[in-house]
C-alpha cells in the first residue's frame, strides 16, 4: 500500500483537469500574446484565494511539464516551439551550463559533452532532446552562431615545452593551454590576457595564446587591467585617437560666440565631487522679476567637439561610458576633451548646450528653451563646499546657493508627492595610499548640496525629453533615445507582498502607479532603523525593474516621469551625446532618423552600461578583500546580505565588506536553499540563515587573485 499522501479531494482533482484545459485552450487562442496569472485568473473568473492557489500549482505543473512556458517576468505562453531554438548559451565552472532562448521561455540544461565547447555568451542554435520524466529540459549544441568572448585573464603556468593559463574563472572550469611559441615573452607566474585560438572536438582544453601581459599578480595596476581585460574594456587611450584630440584648438572662434548667448556675465558655478576633473554641468541663477528666477542648466556642448563617424566619435561609441574604478577612471573621450576643452572650467570661456528655465518662488516651471551658449563659470565648488554654505548659510555666493537649494528642495518635494520612489543608498569609498593600497573605508551618502544639483539635472533631463516626445494628437513621435525604467512586474509585487507580511509591513501592490509607489516609500520610511531595514530595502530594489536606453518610451518608473532621457553627461556617456545631436537636428526642422539603427545604439549603450558597472563593483571588491588581508582571525558583527545554494554572503556593518560563509562551513546540517523566501533552512534542525539576518562572523581567508573573502561563525 502507498505511503504518499492525497492531499487533493476528488473535487479539487476535476478542477485540475478542468483548469488545465481552459488554460491550455485560453492560451492556444492567444498564442501570440503573454499573460500573467492574474490575467488567467480574470480571464478564467477564478475567484477566492484557495481556486487562485490551485491555479497557482497547476501553472507551475503545466510549466514543469513544459505544456506552457513562463518568461523571466513571470509571464505564461502556450509552448509551440519546434525543436530546434537559437539564443544565448551559458557556460559554468561547475558544469552547470544552460541555454536561455530568445523566447524567453524555460531555459534548457547543456551536458558538457552536448556543448560544442560553447564559450559563455556565444549565440548558438540548439536541439531540444526527448524530455525524460520529472527533469528539467535538455538540449545538444549544433551550431555556433556568434562568438561573445575568446579572451581570458589568469596566471601563467610555464612548463619545459609548453604552458597553461590558470583561471579564476566562474565560466570555464578548463585551463587554457599555450604552446611555448605563443607566450609572447611572458614568464612563469605572470597575470596575462590570453586568446582562445581553438579548441579541437575531443580535447579536453582549449588552445590559446598569450596577447598582452599585465604584470605581477597582487600589484595594484595588474589587478586593475585584469579587472578590465575580464571584461575586455581597455585600459589605455589609443594613441592615435589623443594625437586627433591634440590637434583641436582651444580658443573659441569670435563667430561662434557671435552665434550663441552669452552668459558670461551671468553668475555661474559648478559643483561637483572633489576628485573630479571633467565638470560636464553648470548653474546660472539670475533674478528676472518679482518672484521670478532665470535658472540656467548648462551642460558642456561636447558635440560642438566630435562630429558623427570622426575616430574620437567612433571610439567612444564603442566604450559608451566611462568607468570609474575605485582608483582611477578610464574615459570616454580623450582627457584632452574631458578634462580640458569640453570641461567647465572656472574662469575660462566655454561652450554649452543648455536649457534655460522661468522659475517662480514655488519652483514651478513658467518657460522654459534650449539654446546654444557661452559660459564663463565663477567658480568650482565641491559637494561638500556646497553642503557648508546650505548648513551655515555662510560663505561665498551663499545667497545664490541658498536659493538654488531652496527651489531644487521643493522640486525633490513634489517629485515624491507624484510617486517617486526614495532610493538613497549609500557608496562604499576608500582612502588609498599613493601605491593604492587601502587605508580606510568611509561611506558616501547624499546631503542636500548633491540633492540640489540632482534635482536640477533631472528638471532638464525631463524637459528635453519631453520637447521631444510630447507631440500634440493624431502627430508622430519622432526616434528619440529615452532612458526608460518600465513598472515592476506584478508577480514580483506581489511575491515582496508576501514576503514583508511575516515582519508586519504590506504595501498596496495594484492601482495606479502613483498609489504603488507611495505605498513603497511609506515602507522605507517606516522601516528606517528597524533590524530588517537592509533585508527589505535589498529585496524592494530586486523587484524593481532595470533602468535602460530604448527609442521606445513608456516612462521612468522610478522618478514618476512620463518622458525622461539623458542630456546632462555628454563627457562620460554616449547616449547623452546621441541626445544632443538628435536634438540639434529636431530643432532645426531635421527629419527623424532611422528608428532601428538607433535601437541598436541604444542597446548597445544598455550593455556597456552594464559591463561598466560589473567593472566597477570588481574593482571594490579588490580594495575590500585588500583592506581585509591583514585582518583574518577578526570577529565581526554582520549581516546576511545573499543566500545562495553553495553559501551565504554576508556584510560586515562597521565596513560594509563583504563575504562567503562557504555551504561546507555549515556542517551542523544538510541545508536547503528556499529561493521565495531567500533563506537556507537546515533539513533535519529546521534552523534557518535567511537574507538580512544578525551574525557575527570571523575571517578566515582572504583571497586576492579571486577577490574572494571567506567566512566561517564565529
């Protein structure tokens, strides 16, 4: 006799049948579109919470049996692939590879030997293969379509006759082998950059060679370029784009000026962080009439400089963004332009593409234009400058600042009222010697002076997009690149919902986008200081979705704007010179351009973007794990900061560093990972590591070439 249990009365059974019938017919019927669960539910009337559980589990039946497939944004389909799909294939160290479809639908597992050596990222065309029963879906490589990356970082390994680069690599568990012709005069032990040349059908290493040598592992520039070269961003200027970038005058030709406005007469400054060089932004502040300022966004007229398809253009359309490593800053355009001629500079003349706005007391826009200009900035004020005069109410220029400061706190205001979602986190920062070794850590967090120059940037950002976007009834848009961040998927809302109950919090996860975003920030008001402050705040930011460039606009979420893009940064992003041209072109009567070439721009601006910001985490990681070294055997207090099946990562709380109690530290138990809930939970114990818990934790290894810091309880 069975010893399994029937939870399902004879009732509940039918119900599954019938419920996978309508499912399956209401999707066969709209095969073209993807619905949520909720919408099946509507579209079925299923009412009351227990028929919405059964049709939960019988959704994620039809799934696992793969009768529907669900998207990433917890979206259902009716399955009618074929069997054979292209997309992106995903190799991992641990063998683990999979492939996710362009559909978006069920990923598929990989078996090594089904792998075709695929390289993480490639673009491929698979196989589906016969689904066994209770598995997941496999599938076989056939073809390669598109190779994403051949080149690797790791440590010279040289042999009599021959050598191998070891890595540290999450995506290829095999060492590269070189033949001792390619080591390009590198010598044992040296951190390289190396290219895989091929990798033969039954070898079980691919074959490379050595392309660049970066120097000794643990130095701090080889640590930085390995960083870099990881994610083949470079590392050096090209030489031949500086010499173009040299031959650029600097003296502003009478005519131009002639052209523009001047606003040189016109108080102005700049405020920016201390370390910085390429000051792409500036206020004017003039009073007009009774209750009336002229407050003038000027931002440096790059394209003026680098004209569409010249080598400086062509170079930075490639690197899109600049990057900001922990210690150094690799630029989007020749330090010639970014640090020089484009720079605000105080007291020198210089050229801007600004918006100029009407703003009454209140800080309500009465006009607002665009217009070509000349500036000549007063002066260079730091955050922290800024912030003294806005606290003391002393200083120079303190009766413009504090006016300034007075509108942009009532803009801030009423951003929040329209729903505006308060995210305001802190940047870990670190005081380094000249060799760039770390000192100290400190933390950065936004005051009222980087809210001012916030508020501001964003008012402009806002109003170009919307001379823009905003066209009157029955005319079209023109192709325009916005910055987008789309509402967050309602699953995800309502899985957060869920989650937060067990600590007594609820937000209201439907309605207008206004009363959900209100309710989030009624949250993190309430939660400030609370012990599960930093586990809701971290999970409010997972669900919410990814901010990106698009030609296709459907608003900023976040900051509760209809139409938004970036204008002010033309020295360290791409899309705000896209911007600037695109807008120079509408202005003066130019037809729109094609839509799809710059949605290609776009998207590759998008993935930049977020390759930068993988570099830049990098990189603190380093200086963490480096401030660290010298500290293993120390007991910390901390916080469960990620849950994973082989661990949990925790932050310190006096350094914000952060590392990994590995799963085989845990060895009270056999624990299991329960992703909704975001916890590990002992089989056998029931005890519990969850996402924003207490520990106090010792250090226990401290591994530089992995930028790895180990844990275990202390």
């Amino acid at each position: 006799m069975s010893k399994k249990k029937r939870s399902d009365s004879p009732a509940t059974t039918l119900r599954r049948k019938d419920l996978i019938s309508a499912v399956t017919d209401f999707l066969t019927q709209n095969k073209e579109k993807q619905f949520n669960y909720k919408q099946i539910a509507a579209a079925l009337n299923v009412k009351g919470e227990e028929a919405r559980g059964v049709l939960m589990s019988v959704l994620d039946k039809m799934r696992d049996d793969e009768v529907v497939l669900m998207s990433s944004r917890g979206r259902y389909r009716i399955n009618d692939r074929g069997l054979l799909l292209e997309g992106r294939f995903e190799r991992r160290s641990n063998g683990k590879n999979f492939f996710v479809p362009d559909d978006d639908g069920n990923i598929v597992n990989i078996a090594e030997r089904n792998s075709m050596h695929a390289m993480n990222g490639d673009r491929v065309r698979v196989q589906l293969l016969a689904k066994r029963r209770r598995s997941d879906s496999e599938g076989a490589v056939i073809e390669i379509l598109e190779r994403a990356q051949n080149r690797f970082v790791g440590v010279l390994d040289v042999q009599k006759h021959f050598a191998f680069l070891v890595m540290d690599s999450k995506y290829l568990a095999n060492d590269i082998f070189i033949p001792k012709e390619d080591l390009n005069g590198a010598k044992n032990g040296d951190k390289v950059v190396a290219e895989i040349v091929e990798w033969p059908k039954k070898a079980n290493n691919p074959v490379g060679k050595v392309i660049d040598i970066l120097g000794l592992p643990g130095q701090n520039d080889t640590e930085m370029h390995a960083i870099l070269a990881q994610y083949d961003l470079p590392y050096s200027y090209p030489k031949e784009v500086d010499k173009v970038a040299a031959k650029i005058s600097d003296t502003i030709d009478k005519d131009e000026i002639a052209r523009r406005e001047d606003f040189r007469d016109v108080f102005t400054i700049t405020i920016d962080p201390k370390d910085a060089k390429d000051f792409d932004d500036a206020l004017s502040l003039r009073k007009i009439g009774t209750n009336l300022w002229e407050l003038g966004v000027h931002i440096a007229d790059v394209t003026h400089y680098v004209r569409p398809g010249s080598v400086i253009d062509e170079e930075a359309e490639k690197r899109a963004t600049s990057i900001y490593l922990v210690d150094r800053t690799i630029p989007m355009l020749p330090e010639r332009l970014s640090n020089e001629l484009c720079s605000l500079r105080p007291n020198e003349e210089k050229l801007g593409f600004s918006v100029i706005f009407h703003l009454n007391d209140k800080a309500e826009v009465k006009k607002s234009r665009v217009a070509r200009t000349v500036i000549k900035s007063d002066s260079r004020l730091t955050y922290e400058d800024a912030q003294t005069v806005i606290e003391t109410g002393k200083g120079d220029f303190s009766t413009e600042i504090l006016q300034m400061n007075e509108l942009a706190k009532q803009l801030r205001a009423r951003r929040f009222a329209n729903g505006a979602i308060n995210f305001d986190r802190y940047e870990v920062k670190f005081n380094l010697d000249e060799k760039g070794k770390p000192l100290g850590v400190y933390f950065k967090e936004s005051k009222e002076a980087n809210h001012l120059i916030e508020e501001f940037m964003l008012l402009t950002n806002r109003t170009v997009a919307e001379l823009i976007g905003r066209v009157p009834k029955g005319k079209k848009a023109r192709p325009f690149v916005y910055r987008v961040h789309d509402v967050p998927d309602p699953e995800k809302l309502d899985t957060f919902n869920t989650f937060i109950l067990r600590f007594g919090h609820k937000i209201k996860a439907t309605g207008s986008k206004v009363d959900v975003a209100k309710s989030i920030n009624s949250l993190l008001d309430k939660i400030q200081g609370r012990p599960e402050e930093n586990l809701i705040e971290t999970i409010a930011i997972r669900t919410m979705s990814k901010a990106a460039y698009t030609t296709k606009n459907v608003g900023h979420y976040g900051l509760a704007f209809d139409y938004y893009t970036h204008f002010t940064s033309p020295i360290r992003r791409y899309p705000d010179m896209l911007v600037h041209r695109l807008l120079e072109r509408y202005l003066d009567g130019g037809k729109g351009v094609n839509q799809e070439s710059l949605e290609e721009q776009c998207k590759h601006c998008s993935q930049m973007e977020l390759v930068a910001s993988n570099a830049e985490r990098d990189s603190i990681k380093y200086k963490q794990v480096e401030f660290m070294a010298d500290k293993v055997g120390k007991v910390y207090d901390g916080v469960v900061s990620g849950v994973t099946e082989w661990g949990i990562y925790v932050e310190i709380n006096e350094n914000k560093c952060e590392g990994m109690i590995p799963i085989r530290e845990l060895d009270d138990d056999f624990y299991e990972l329960d992703e909704k809930n975001y916890r590990l939970v002992g089989r056998r114990t029931r005890r519990e590591y969850r996402l924003g818990q207490a520990l106090s934790i010792q250090v226990a290894r401290a591994n530089l070439e992995r930028r790895q810091l180990d844990f275990v309880l202390a």
